[in-house]
C-alpha cells in the first residue's frame, strides 16, 4: 500500500489506501473543529475566512486563518522534500517512513497538549493537525500520483457527479474504477469524520496517540516489504 509506485500499484490498492487514510484524516478534521473551531485539512474553507476577515478588517482572525494555511503548505513541503531525498536515494520505503513521521508527531502532539498554554491550547494543536494533514497529503498524492487524496473532498464530489452523470448517458469515457475510488474515499472521509467527534468526546486529545498508532500500524508492515523490494 506505501510501497508500489506507478504500474505496480493497483486499483484496490489504491482505494485501500484512500478509505484508511480518508478515514484518519476525516476524524481529524472534524474533531479539530468540534475541539477548536476551525478544519485543519479544509483549505478552501480557510482561505475563504481569510477573505473575509480581510474583508472586514479583523487582522486577528485573518492571521489566524493565514497561519493554517501555511502550517498545510509547510507540511506539503516538508513531505516533498523528504520524498524527494529518499527518491535520490533510490529508499523503496521512503513513503512509509513519511507516515511514520507523521504517526510520531502525532503522538508527540498528544504528549504536548496538556504542557501548552491554556488560552493557546487549541490554535496550536489545530496549527499541528493542519501540518501533519498536509504532510499526509502530499504523500498520499504523491505515491499514487495524484489519483487519491486523503484530507480534502471537492475535487472528488466534483468528479463523483461528472462520473455520475457520464453513467447516465452511458458515457464511452465514464471510469468505473475511478469513480468507485472517489466514492469510497468520500465516504471513508465522512465516517471517520463522524467517529472522530464521539471518540473526541470520549477520550479528549487522546484521539491524536489513537490516529498515531493507527497510522503506524497501517506502515510499519511496509517496512519489511520495502526491505524485500530494496534488494530483490
């Protein structure tokens, strides 16, 4: 799953990686704004607010926006350049060390929380969430090159009624797999979404060590085959 790259990799197993990953990003997500008000993956949404605080003129809401924004990018980028240097490096295992990463950050974000400040609590932790998911992104985009994300949803409602609409007509270029991949992604997405708000309710900032173990259990099994892969 965070192994095979180009012909290697499969439908199924793209869509296994798009409902876990949509799954944990979903939970996230929609806890972090049950949390703290704000999506940490929704970046249309943030850049709207960041329009209209501007608008309004309140610089305070405005650069808090602003900094969501660019904890996502930095996160992006910080995934990118990890990749990049494991790919020149010929590391078959590269991706599965970028989600370890962000397993142990998340974890290191849980043991944080209770040591941050209380009246900035939630705008760091929502800054954290807003890196990592931005961080798992990329990788997810990258290692399927770009037929799967993970954190945010409108492109593949889009495309989820193209492809409807192209069933309708019988279309000759409708993608059957592709949109199964959406529809699974999309769905994955609101029912992690849904479990992140009651698990957050139960077990407050103990969600984020849940959400890190599960990622490291979905990638350390990748280890040993990228060993494999390394030197067959």
């Amino acid at each position: 799953m965070l192994v095979h790259e180009g012909e290697a990799r499969t439908h199924s197993i793209d869509e296994r990686l798009a409902w876990t990953f949509a799954a944990i990003a979903g939970a996230l997500n929609t806890a972090g704004f049950y949390a703290f008000g704000s999506y940490s993956s929704n970046m249309t949404g943030n850049v709207s607010a960041l329009a209209d605080h501007l608008g309004l003129g309140e610089l305070r809401f405005a650069l808090q926006a602003l900094a969501i924004v660019a904890a996502f990018v930095i996160g992006a980028m910080v995934a990118t350049l990890l990749i990049s240097a494991g790919r020149e490096r010929r590391l078959r295992g590269i991706y599965v060390y970028s989600v370890l990463t962000e397993a142990g950050l998340l974890i290191g974000l849980g043991c944080a929380s209770p040591w941050l400040p209380d009246e900035s609590r939630g705008a760091m932790l929502a800054l954290g969430l807003s890196f990592l998911l931005g961080l798992q992104n990329a990788t997810v985009t990258q290692i399927t090159n770009a037929r799967v994300r993970t954190t945010h949803i409108t492109g593949m409602v889009t495309d989820i009624g193209i492809g409807l609409a192209n069933m309708l007509e019988r279309h000759p270029l409708l993608d059957r797999a592709k949109l199964r991949l959406h529809v699974v992604t999309v769905l994955a997405f609101l029912a992690g979404g849904a479990v992140g708000v009651v698990l957050y309710r139960l077990l407050g900032t103990g969600l984020l060590f849940v959400a890190g173990a599960l990622l490291a259990m979905l990638a350390i099994p990748g280890i040993n085959a990228a060993r494999r892969l390394q030197t067959s």
